[in-house]
C-alpha cells in the first residue's frame, strides 16, 4: 500500500455500553500496516496500533464491531481508471462550464484544442448519466450515473 486508506468501525452491538451502536470510531491504515482509530464517545480518544488486525481483534468482540473502508482497496484498484469524487452530474456540468469559458480565450487556435478535448470528456460523462432530449437526466438511471434509484 502507498497511501493511507481509511475507515470506521461498526458496531451492531455494545457489549461495553460505553461506545454505543453504529458508527463508533474513523481509522487511518498507514502505508506500513499501522493503524490509528479515533473513537466517537462522550470521551474521544485515539489509538495507535501496529497492526489494524490486532485493532480488530481488540474491539471486534467477536463479530460486533467491523472494518468498513471508506477508501478502496488499493490492490482491486484499476490504474487506468480516473477516480473523480465528485458525482457525474457535478462533473459534467464543471466541464461544460469550463468548455464555455474556454471559448473567450483570445488564442482561438489553442482554445480549440481544449475545447474538443472537454467535449470528448462531457461525452464520457454523458455516457454514465445519459441526458433526454429536454437536457433532463430523468430516468435514464445506469449503474453509474451516481442516482440513488436502480439502473434500468
């Protein structure tokens, strides 16, 4: 791992009844294996492990408490694929915005360039969250347009 990958800790049940249920703590795995959780009670504290297993093996009492990652795997991670936190649609439209400011730039030659080359990448958004013919997504859902309806 290269860089830190986060987390939270789970917990469906409270065997202490000191942390609750719920989302109990956030965590930090460290490139070196290392982790650090920050606990979310009336009293915070945080905690440094050496290893996140030994963390787990701690506070998991026996299944109560789980690893859920923010972040993904760096390992299942596609190197080709561009990871964007922003949704689609927030994408699409800075791209548009951008592709329209571009325009004004009085190198007309260079502005063309980049402004094929934000159109290519408005395309790929509007691959992922197609738009109807009024300009409205509507539901023409996929399994990436970043609705919380189904895909059809």
């Amino acid at each position: 791992m290269t860089n830190p990958r986060r987390f939270r800790l789970i917990r469906t049940t409270d065997p202490t009844g000191v942390t609750g249920t719920g989302h109990v703590a956030d965590g930090i795995q460290w490139p070196d294996g290392t982790a650090t959780v920050r606990w979310r009670s009336a009293r915070p504290s945080t905690v440094n492990w050496d290893r996140i297993e030994d963390a787990e093996t701690i506070h998991g009492y026996g299944g109560a408490t789980r690893i859920e990652w923010t972040d993904p795997d760096p390992a299942t991670i596609d190197r080709a694929a561009l990871v964007v936190p922003d949704s689609p649609k927030m994408l699409h439209e800075t791209l548009c915005f951008a592709q329209s400011a571009i325009g004004l730039h009085p190198d007309q030659n260079r502005a063309l360039e980049h402004i094929a080359r934000l159109g290519r990448l408005i395309n790929e958004c509007e691959r992922h969250r197609p738009l109807g013919s009024n300009g409205k997504h509507g539901d023409l859902h996929t399994d990436t347009c970043g609705c919380e309806e189904e895909a059809r």
